[in-house]
C-alpha cells in the first residue's frame, strides 16, 4: 500500500512508542512515590497516534499538542531526558523549567507546542499554515487533538477557516473516547467524528488508531497533499485511554471489559508483531531493553539536573511592565 | 507636515509598513473589498492582494489564535477586530496564549502581532458596540496596549507596534476616525511606553487617554476661562505606562485628574491613582479625582449615552474638586 513506513521506520516508530510507554509508567510510579509535582496526564495506549502521525514530519514541520503530548513530543523527535528535565521542571528542560509537562516547546524540532487549553492547538497550528502559506515555504503544520477538543467552537471555526484558504494543515483528531470523565457519546451525537470533514469540504478518514502502520499511511498521504497545496485533511485516530485523566483521577467511570478489550489490543505489542515478519524477536527484544533503558536514563539524568533560579527567569522575561 | 484624518494616518502606517516588509499582512472582517467598516484599510488590497489584505469568516476566536502562531512562524500579522466590545471573544488566544510564551518557552518564540480594535462611546451604537474594555487587556504582562489621540500618534504608534516584537493590542476609538491633524512627513514613529504633554498647565494635571484626552483640552479650555491652568498629558500607552511622565506633572501642579473612557470600577483610572499615590504622594495637595464611564451598560437614546460618559464638563467640576 502506499506510504507504508519502511521496515527500519517502523522499527523506530516501535522504539519511540517504548520510550514514551517507559516515561508514562516511571512518571506513575514516581507519582505513587509523591516525587512528582502537579497534575501527569498519560497517554499510555494511544502512543501509535503521536508517534506514528509524526514520523514522516521534518524538523522543519510544525506541531501544536495537547495536556497529553508525551508521545507528540517524542514523536517529532524531543529528547527524552531534556523532555523529563522539563516534566520535573529543571534547568535543563526544553522551557528551562517553565513550561512544566503540559506546554513543551521545542523550535529546533517544531514542537510548538503543549497546549492545556483544550481545542486551542487547532486554530494554533492553522496560524501557523497560515503563515507557511504566506512564505511560500513547503512545511507543513500539524495539530493533535482529542475528541473532547473537537467539541470546541474554536475547532469549526478553524478547520471552515483551513479549508477556505486550503492551508498545508492536518488535523490529526486523537480519539481516546473520553474528555476528562465524561464519554465522547455524551459529548457528541455522531460516533465519528471524521464525518465532519464533509461539511467544511475537506477530506476525512477514520482509522484504527493503534495501528501505527494505518496511521503513518493516511496521515503520510494528508501531508503529500498539504505539501502539494491542496488544503487540509482531517484524520479521525481511534484509541483508548488507559490511565485516567491525569494522576489526579480516582476513576470509576471507565468500564473494565472495555478496558481489558483495549489491553489486548495495545499498540505496542501491535507494531511488534508486525516487525516480527522482517525482524527476529531476538533483535526487537533487544531495541524494546535499549529504548526502556534510555527512558530510564533520562530519569536518572534530569531528576540530577539543577532547578532553575527565579533572578535569571526575570532577567530574561519579555517585559510589557512600567518604564520606569 | 501634511495634514490628515486619523483613518487615513493609521492607512498610511499600513501601506508604508506592507511596503517596507512584505512579511506584514492584515486579516480581519471586512477588511479587504470593502477597506474595512471604518476605511481604514481602503485601497490596500488593490495594492497587496487578496492575500496580504485578508477578509475573514466571524471567527474572532480563532483569528486572534491564529494570529498568535502565525507571528511566532515568521510574519507579521496586523489583525483587526471591527469593535471593541467583541474583544472578549480574542481572551484566551490574548491572555492564555501570546502573553506566556516568549516567557514560558524561555525566549524560543517572538509574536510580532499587532491587534487593532476601536471602542467607544458617543455615537448611540448601543451597549454591545460602544464599550472600552482596555483594562481588559492591560492586565495582562505580556501584552503592550497603546491608545493614540491624535493622527500623528496614530500613525506614529501603527508603525511602532508593527515593528515591536512583542504583541501589540492597539486601541482606536470611534469618534477619532474623522478627526484631522497634522501628520510629520517622510519616516514617523512613535515610541511606545512615552506620555506626551498635550498642552502644558501649572495649575492641575489631568492624565487622559484616547477620546478623553479631547475632552481634557476642552476642559482646559473651560479651566483657563476661570483663570486655571491645567496640564493635559495624553499617555498614549496604557502598558508599559510612562510612570516618569505622570510624575513629572505632579510634582509641578501638585492635583491630579484621571480619566479613561472605561468604567470607574476597576478601571484603566484605578491604576492611574494608585500609581500617583505610591510615586508622588509627598507632591499632592488633593486627593485624586478619578473619572470613567458610570458603572452601568450604555444605554442607546442619545440623552442617556450622555449621561454615562466622561466628557469635559465632568473633567471640569473634578479639576475644580481637586482645587478647592
């Protein structure tokens, strides 16, 4: 089929989904451990969608995420110990510490970035196709959403907006069935969401959102077509959410059937089986160890690393104050 | 010197700043074909096109979004939003996304965007079109808010705030658009964060800002009837605020008027006093007289507007208060 991710590219979408499942599972433990500060939303069970929506991106490409962007971010390329460093709010983060794990940027990568106000990474990366149009540049801009987000009146505005003006813009719309507790069927009358796309006259696919070989293909062909300047696609990734919320989520409103159906079909485990056709088990054991060790080391590194001081996020803040 | 309506100094500051930089574009509604509601982009998009000069669906939410990302991405956009009192719907891209960045993301992002919005009463446009919410967006760190009185400050500023780096929220009113004055030839820029000095007085200060300051030299006007000389000082820029310049006056006339065409309660005047009180209190010889709208929402029929808003005769009777 088209745009298949090579056998090498699917190996690394596997190894970034086991590096981002390690951090989801440290950060839980440390939270456990009372070693974390503030709210830790995972995406553990959803990591095919950011990781696999991302591959094909350039540096050059931006963005815009989500309160859940762990595997956006390592998606698109962030190191995972500067990412960590950032979660746990040190020096050596991505935002010096100030950003915190919900609003990571990177602009060297693109990543611009975490967004806790839900709905807002759209009309975000449409700004920034917006631009990219204006420059004649041949990037493209991304945003990673969820159902509870595509509820938002800044998301039809955006996405009537995006296909008006045909701007090189995916909306990668993350299906993880739940915005906060409340199940997507009491936030919306339709099932599928994709089935919006008609009405703002742009292309719209539904797809298995844990596997990351369906999703690299349909959002590899939304980029091809972005780039070409035909406009915008929307791409409905449909996962589940395996952690609650955030780390401040007691739970009891997910039901356990659905849950245990969702495990057997991870998508981790999914890729896997799928490399074992070209690779042997021996060797993807092996890549699964290493990845799981460079989360680990990122660990180890960033909670190492010095906080920052506030004297130096003074001096260096835009500064709108008095003159005098 | 040539002599110019203030519509037509802000459409000077656009030409010549889309001339000087093809980055800067303007997008708002109504813009484009028809020049804008109140002309001030006529004939700009016969010179630039359709795509630097940008008419828009009603979508105030995500155009100040978008405007937002498309500055942090290389261009410069120049956004209008036809009222004021529509402002509430550019809050969360204003407040939760263009004032954190540059600071949350460590300097890894600049938004040179100008926001331009017109408020003000007076012309019986009931009370969903006549408000001044300035304080709404002067709170805000982050965000530079400037208010020009006069077509050469109109101008002057316009080309300012395109060039800052920084969001720029910029405030015309109304009842200025038809006003003329003389305009300096050949390269005009205003600094941002400077008061200027009306017209000079020893008696009283009275510290205005947009249409007010009119009806502070017409209160002056009144005032020297009487034998009274007031200082008029037009700020200019509500943030950063030029604490240097109201001092200055104080210390010389001793009293203090402050008005701003918002409402009293919380308002831009409430800052203003305070201000006065922690930096001169020692050169004042009366309390601050501070004026705004009356707390109330501004009636329609043309004898009730009246009644609610500042004007020179209520600027009289307070510089009069603080001489007794």
């Amino acid at each position: 089929m088209k745009n298949t991710p090579s056998v090498e590219e699917l190996l690394e979408i596997y190894r970034k989904m086991v590096v981002v499942r390690r951090i989801e599972e440290k950060l839980g433990d440390l939270h456990k451990e009372g070693k974390t500060r503030g709210p830790l939303h995972r995406c553990d069970g959803q990591e095919a969608v950011g990781v696999g929506a991302t591959a094909m991106l350039t540096p050059a490409d931006y963005v815009t995420s989500t309160h859940r962007g762990h595997a956006h971010y390592i998606g698109k390329g962030l190191d995972a110990r500067r990412t960590v460093a950032e979660i746990f709010g040190r020096e050596t983060g991505y935002c010096k510490g100030r950003a915190g794990h919900m609003l990571v940027a990177d602009r060297e990568h693109g990543m611009l970035g975490g967004n806790a106000i839900v709905g807002a990474c759209i009309p975000a990366a449409v700004g920034m196709a917006q631009s990219i149009q204006l420059l004649k540049s041949d990037r493209i801009a991304m945003c990673i959403f969820g159902d509870g987000a595509a509820q938002t009146g800044i998301c039809h505005e955006a996405m009537n907006i995006a296909a008006l003006w045909k701007l090189p813009v995916i909306f990668v719309l993350e299906h993880n069935e739940y915005g906060l507790t409340v199940h997507a069927d009491a936030q919306s009358s339709i099932t599928d969401l994709s089935n919006r796309a008609a009405g703002y006259g742009m292309p719209g696919e539904k797809i298995d959102g844990n596997d990351a070989v369906a999703v690299y293909q349909t959002v590899s062909s939304a980029v091809e077509r972005a780039r070409r300047g035909e406009g915008p696609s929307l791409i409905e990734a449909k996962t589940y959410r395996m952690t609650g919320f955030s780390t401040s989520d007691m739970g009891g409103y997910q039901p356990e059937y659905v849950m245990a159906a969702w495990q057997q079909n991870d998508p981790i485990d999914r890729a896997y089986n799928e490399l074992t056709q070209n690779i042997d088990r021996e060797t993807l054991d092996r890549v699964r160890v290493e990845a799981e060790a460079e989360a680990e080391g990122a660990f180890d590194q960033a909670l190492a690393d010095p906080f920052p001081s506030f004297e130096h996020h003074a001096a260096s803040a835009p500064y709108s104050g008095p003159v005098s | 010197m040539t002599r110019q309506r203030y519509a037509d100094a802000l459409n000077s500051a656009l030409r010549e700043e889309m001339q000087r930089d093809e980055t800067v574009w303007l997008f708002g509604e109504d813009i484009s074909t028809y020049g804008g509601v109140f002309k001030v982009t006529r004939d700009l998009r016969e010179e630039f096109g359709e795509h630097r000069v940008r008419d828009t669906p009603i979508s105030e939410q995500t155009l100040t979004a978008m405007a937002v990302t498309a500055a942090m991405t290389g261009t410069r956009p120049v956004l209008e939003i036809m009222y004021a009192d529509f402002m509430p719907l550019t809050l969360d891209a204003l407040i939760n996304q263009a004032s954190i960045y540059e600071y949350i993301w460590a300097g890894q992002v600049q938004m040179p965007f100008v926001l331009r919005t017109q408020g003000g009463g007076g012309a019986g446009a009931g009370a969903q079109h006549s408000k001044s919410l300035d304080v709404l967006v002067a709170h805000i760190p982050g965000l530079k808010v400037v208010a020009p009185s006069t077509p050469a400050d109109a101008k002057g500023l316009l080309k300012a705030a395109i060039r800052d780096p920084h969001p720029v929220i910029f405030l015309e009113h109304k009842l200025l658009y038809n006003t003329r004055g003389e305009v300096p030839g050949g390269e005009h820029l205003c600094e941002i964060g400077k008061a200027r000095v009306a017209r000079e007085g020893s008696d009283v200060s009275i510290f205005a800002t947009s249409k007010m300051v009119h009806e502070a030299l017409g209160a002056a006007d009144q005032l020297a009837d009487d034998g009274i000389s007031a200082e008029v000082v037009d700020l200019r820029s509500l943030r950063p605020l030029d604490n240097q310049a109201i001092v200055r006056s104080v210390e010389k006339t001793n009293r203090a008027v402050v008005v701003n065409e918002g409402w009293r309660f919380c308002g831009y005047g409430a800052e203003l006093s305070a201000t006065i009180m922690e930096q001169a209190f020692d050169h004042l010889d009366a309390p601050v007289e501070r004026l705004g709208t009356v707390d109330m929402p501004i009636p329609y029929s043309e004898p009730l507007e009246a009644e609610v808003l500042p004007n020179a005769g209520k600027i009289t009777a307070a510089a009069r208060r603080a001489l007794r």
